[in-house]
C-alpha cells in the first residue's frame, strides 16, 4: 500500500510531462536482472515476483539524454521488450505525415514496438491511414481535457484546482468515454488518475459504477488498459473489475530516462490480481490494430 503522503508528494513533482518520472519509485522487473537495485529495497524484492508472460513496457518516451540507442541497451540489459511512444499535438514532434514517416523509419531499425501518443481528441486527421498503420499500437490518456474557451485543463499538473469534485468527475468520466469510444486507440493510459489535490479520495470518488462504465467502453473498443508505474493506477479494485469482464493489460513507466522497464507496482498489481499470459496485452496483427478497425469512428 502506498501511503497518502508519499503518494501526495509523487504527485507534487508531475510538474512538466518532461520532469514527472525524476522520483518514481524504485521499480523492478521480472525474471531478468534485479541485482542492481534490488537492495535499495527492503520490502519484497522484485525476483519473488513471478508472471507467466513476457514483461514489456509499452510506455517508454526518448528524450535528449535518452536517445535511441540508450533505450535499447537498457532493454537488452533488463530483457525487458520497450515500446517507444512520441506525442503528437500542437508544440510536439510528430505534427504531420513527413514526421511521423521519419519517426518510423528510424525506429524500424531498432528492436522496438513503434507507438504514438497523441494528446489530443481527433488527432488521427492530421495523418494519412496508410501511415499510421505502420505503428504497432497507439496509446492515448485522458488527462487533457478540453475547456469551453478553447484551452486545456492538463490534470497531470501537481497545481490542478478541483473546485467541484462531483462536477469534476462527471467531466472527467464523460471525457473517458469520448476518448474510449471516439480515438482509434489500442491502449488506454493513465486509467482512473486523479489530480493531486483530490487523490486521496480517490476510493470515494471512483465508485463501482463509475469504473464499471470505464470498463465496459474499454472492452467494447477492445482497448487494453495500462497499469501506470509512477502513478500506481488504476488501483487494484479496478484491475480486478476489468480482469474479471475480460480486459486486456499493459505496463507503462512513462519514462523518459533509466526508470524505463522498471517495474515494482505492475507486477504487485499482476500478482494481487493474478493477471496471466492471457490478461495481458500484445500488439494486434495487420488488419487488426485500432486505426484499421471499422467500429471506431475517426
Ligand atoms: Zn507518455
């Protein structure tokens, strides 16, 4: 258990999308190499965690000081499969077909998944279909939420001011369900995060028929849900709902530096909720992954 404090000044550093891993948590991995951080760690080693299927992380993000090159060797040496993700949106890299070819083609060359992550709704429009067919999964969150006047409430900020916390989950919830149904997504990430100021209720505030709600959309898109490091969501009470309606998983660190492959709260989480090889997410075939399939509306 993670306790409100602790997780209350985690929170605090989510300043900037670029910043937030700096204090994660000590992760671990599974059945790959552990002896270099195992002994910061008092409490249940990561080696006593056992799952029967092969550990990714879908959530990786390269920066200036985490290049290409570096992800994979830490990949290698954790053999632990990354998935590289970029933003698309406004003030990001990827904002058109040329960026998007170029990101491919260099991570054609890398034993990586290819993933975007864009940011905001209707983001498919800015790129051709044939393109973004090239990627293996597309994973989005909803943590970005659009304001009447045209701006964007970016709850992620350690300084989000919930003045309405019915009002705001009503919002938020509705904003899942529009990400859920309406974005040709493959994974859903971040699930059930709430801002810093009103996470300790979390408890109260995402009731059963709330998650429920999230769950059964989910489902329907056949849109696999993240189990976030950093942040710790979605709790295990959802894991367990969306385990037992049939829902996929995947594991993101959100990382931008060495934190990535670092796994601690997913494999707890995976052994509480007893998720196996089944439960747990794996890139669609051609034809199959969300962009090419026909119930989504984009
Ligand atoms: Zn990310």
């Amino acid at each position: 258990m993670i306790k409100r404090r602790q997780y209350i000044s985690h929170l605090a550093d989510l300043f900037t999308r670029r910043d937030f891993l700096k204090r994660a948590a000590i992760g671990a991995t599974a059945l790959s190499s552990i002896s270099d951080y195992a002994s910061a760690n008092s409490e249940k080693s990561s080696e006593q965690f056992k799952v029967d299927f092969p550990i990714v992380d879908y959530h990786v993000h390269l920066s200036g000081g985490f290049n290409i090159e570096r992800a994979v060797e830490l990949s290698k040496k954790r053999g632990i499969k990354f998935g590289i993700v970029e933003h698309h949106g406004p003030g990001y890299k990827i904002v058109n077909d040329e960026a998007l070819e170029k990101y491919i083609e260099m991570l054609d060359n890398y034993p990586v998944y290819k993933g975007l992550q864009p940011v905001y709704p209707n983001w498919s429009k800015a790129f051709s279909k044939k393109l973004l067919y090239r990627l293996d999964y597309i994973l989005m969150d909803a943590l970005t939420l659009p304001e009447k006047d045209g701006n964007w409430l970016r709850i992620w900020r350690a300084d989000t001011k919930v003045e309405d916390k019915e009002a705001f989950m009503k919002r938020y919830v509705d904003f899942n369900l529009q990400v859920l149904s309406s974005e040709p997504i493959d994974i859903f990430a971040w699930p059930t995060f709430l801002p810093a100021c009103i996470a300790d209720q979390y408890d109260v505030l995402w009731t059963d028929e709330l998650m429920q709600k999230i769950i059964d959309v989910a489902l329907k898109k056949d849109i696999a849900i993240e189990i976030n490091e950093p942040a710790r969501v979605p709790k295990i009470k959802f894991i367990q709902m969306a385990k037992k309606a049939g829902a996929k998983f995947a594991f993101g660190t959100d990382s931008r530096n060495d934190k990535a492959g670092k796994f601690k709260y997913c494999l707890q989480m995976a052994e509480q909720a007893g998720l196996t090889k089944k439960d747990m997410f794996v890139p669609k075939p051609e034809g199959k992954k969300a962009i090419q399939r026909k119930n989504i509306d984009s």
